[in-house]
C-alpha cells in the first residue's frame, strides 16, 4: 500500500470513527490502546438458554425477524428534485437478493435481525475491492456471530479501532472499515461497555429463567403422573393389605377406571380404605397463569402484542388484522429501519452520491388499509387539482410516467381537462349575455 493511501486511511480512521475532542477523550478516557473491550459474558447464553431453549423467545424473536427479512428492499438516487428514483439492476440490488455465494435474502436478513433481537449486536463482515475502477464497493457480505464478536479500541482516540470474532480458541481480526455495527442503544456507560449493544433479554432475563422452570415443572408433572397417588386401608380399621388383595384391587381398577375414557369417573367402593394424593396438578400450582402472564412481559419486551402467539385472555386490538399491523408499526419497521440507516451509513458514496437502499412497505399486506386510506386522500387531491398524477404515482410509490406528458398537468374532474382550460369555457351567466348580445347585434 503506497504512503499516500495509509495517510488516507489514517485521516478517514480518525475523521470517520471519532473526532479527538474534549468531550470524547473524557467519554472514552478509559480505553486502552489496542486492547479488546469485554462485553457482558450473557450474550452466549441469551443464544443457548433464551433463543434455543425457550419456546416463547424462538416463536417471537423468530417471527419477527422472518416478517423482517420478507419484506422487499430497493435502491434509490436522490434526485435533483429531492426525490427518491428507482434504479433497476444496479449492483447493490443483485447483493441484496444474494448476500454471498452460499446464503440468499431470506436466511441472511433472517440472522441480521435475528442476532440484532437476541444478543442486541449485528456485525456484518464487507470484504471490499482493493484496485481497480470499483475500488471500495463489495460484492458479498457474511455474518459475523455476535456473541463471539468483540470490539478493538484504540484508546480515547479511536474508541472503535477494529473487531475480533473469537471461538474456542480461533480469532480472527477484522478492520474497522471492513464491519458495519448495527445496535441497539446501552445507557449503561463505562469502561466501552455503551459501544455494544443491549439486549432485549437483558431486561427479560428474570422472566426467560421462570419460564424455563415452568417448562421443567409442566415437564416433571407429566414424568410423574405414573403414580397419582396411595390406596391404602383406612387405620381405624386395624388392618392391612396382603399382596394377594393389593394385586386383584389393582387389576380389578386397571379394567374397570384406567384408560382416558374413564378419566373424571367416580369409583365406589364397600371397603373401609382411604386415597392420599401424590403432588398437584399445573393448574393448582398456577403454573399455566403465569405462563400466560410470562408470555405477555416477554411480547412486551419485544413490542408485539401477545394475541398474535394465542393468547386467549388478550384481546387488545379489533380484530388480529390490527394485531399484525401493530408487528408491523412497532417492532418490525424500526428494526428494518435502523439497519437500512446504518447500511446506508456504511457504503457512503461507494456506489455514487445518493444511491442508498431503502424498503418497500407498499409490498407489506398487513400495511395495506392504510394504503388504502391514503389512496382515497390523494386521489381526492387530484379531483380538486391539489396534485397531479405522476404525483398520485409517487405518493403510491409508484414511478412517475414521464413519456406521457398529461400526467404532469393539474386536472379537475370536470370532463378532467387543463385547470387553465376552465377559465375558457363557457357559464350560464356568460351564455346567456352572449345570446342577448348576439340579439342587439341582429336587431
């Protein structure tokens, strides 16, 4: 690399990760150069105990990361009008839809959002073209698992320095150019500990450990039902069972009480015996209240409402088509959205000035009444000559048709003609002097 190009990278290093000023060498005052900074050592086990071992944290961190990952992604070019153009086939829209040669859209976007929802951290590794005309842009992208991904400081300076994905006993460093850090935001500062991200399971952990104990209790319940309970004769009597009469009273009950289709029967007997039940059922332990009660704090932790993951006593939409939609407007858009930002962030002007990569939420059904409102406002618009219709087209996110000039003229529904044609045409008032002056001029 020639002398000139590390005094650029220099430059961008210390420009693009931080400035040196007062306020950030005094944040940052505690880092040492060169050394790794330690990140809460639960981000594993939010993956191991949470994700995989709990069935509430997979159904909703993997139902919204895969609503998340659906839904279609495009890029845009800021236009001189301030507006954002469509660019068909460029080389960041083939990237997207194949990430790299051994993952598609789907799975990849899946574990960027996934890792973003368990652990609060997404790296992605961007090898980059070192020469030639396309010299900073990137072809492929790959996941960089979070919870073995550490950060690099380079002291108060460069806070962020570069990364090091550890495991086991491998690691690999990576620079701070070639990763893009998506995170959730950690108020808790100190030490670097505010440079990755907090998980949402940080705040939930007390109720991922009670649900997984509550599994394990249901579990156990089912284990040891082989013996509900003890028949033994009643102690007033002053006896006791011979091995004979414990055999036939047992196969006497197998024939005629075992089995689900006598489940509930009452069985009488003449015998002066007694019945001493063995443990209590989930229900008289509350265990299925509160796994209902957990479901709820957890789907608030994540922002969707618990009706969606059959809740039966939660009900606080409409009808489950407002439900979706509020997956949709309160956890799945901002996560999109963040991303899109910081990856928007990342390339810069790799690809050229405005070219950034944005989501179609028109493609989104859940999203779709209100496209329809929309569309019953703007049209109102054009009706009145507010808008014109290649403006209707781009409120719909729809590209303006400019090989049809007439769509860029104000109409009004009035035979939909030229609002600068109205003044010409003809009124009562005006049709009526016009034949009272052709009179006087025949008389």
């Amino acid at each position: 690399m020639a002398l000139i190009d590390r005094i650029r990278l220099a430059v961008k290093a210390l420009s693009g990760n931080y400035t040196a000023n007062p306020h950030t060498r005094s944040l940052y005052s505690t880092l040492g150069m060169g050394s790794p900074v330690y990140m809460d050592d639960n981000k594993e086990s939010y993956v191991k105990n949470a994700y995989q071992a709990n069935a509430l944290v997979y159904s909703i961190v993997s139902f919204i990361a895969s609503k998340a990952a659906d839904v279609p992604l495009y890029v845009y070019e800021w236009t001189k009008e301030g507006k954002g153009e469509r660019i068909y086939g460029h080389p960041l829209e083939n990237f997207l839809y194949r990430p790299n040669p051994m993952t598609g859209k789907g799975v990849f976007f899946n574990e960027v959002y996934g890792f973003k929802l368990i652990t609060g951290n997404t790296y992605l590794y961007f090898p980059r073209l070192e020469a030639g005309p396309n010299k900073g842009q990137f072809r492929e992208a790959w996941i960089m698992p979070s919870q073995y991904t550490e950060i690099i400081t380079g002291g108060s300076m460069m806070p962020v320095k570069g990364y090091r994905l550890r495991i086991g006993d491998w690691a690999y460093e990576y620079a701070y150019d070639d990763v893009l850090h998506d995170k959730a935001p950690n108020y808790n500062y100190g030490w670097g500990a505010e440079l990755y991200g907090q998980s949402p399971l940080q705040a939930a952990v007390k109720l991922v450990s009670k649900s997984n104990d509550s599994y394990n209790s249901q579990l156990k319940a089912y284990q040891n039902q082989g013996a509900v309970g003890i028949v033994s004769s009643d102690e007033t009597t002053g006896g006791q069972f011979t091995e004979e009469q414990a055999r036939n009273l047992d196969a006497s009950w197998k024939k005629n009480y075992s089995g689900s289709d006598n489940k509930g029967k009452l069985a009488f007997t003449s015998a002066r015996i007694k019945y001493t039940q063995l443990g209590l059922s989930p229900v008289d332990l509350g265990i299925i209240e509160d796994h209902k009660m957990t479901l709820r704090d957890i789907c608030n932790i994540y922002h969707v409402p618990s009706e969606i993951f059959n809740d039966p006593d939660n009900k606080s939409y409409a009808n489950k088509q407002e439900a979706r939609k509020a997956v949709y407007t309160d956890a799945v858009m901002p996560l999109v959205n963040t991303f899109l930002e910081e990856f928007n962030r990342f390339i810069g002007d790799a690809y050229g000035k405005g070219i950034y990569v944005d989501a179609d939420w028109s493609a989104v059904p859940e999203l779709q009444a209100d496209r329809k409102t929309i569309m019953e406002v703007y049209s109102k618009g054009v009706e009145i000559g507010a808008y014109t219709r290649n403006e209707y087209r781009q409120k719909m996110g729809d590209d303006s048709n400019m090989d049809v000039p007439e769509l860029d003229v104000f109409t009004t529904t009035l035979n939909v003609q030229p609002l600068e044609g109205i003044n010409e045409m003809p009124t009562p008032e005006s049709t009526e002097r016009n034949l009272d002056q052709s009179a006087n001029d025949y008389q």
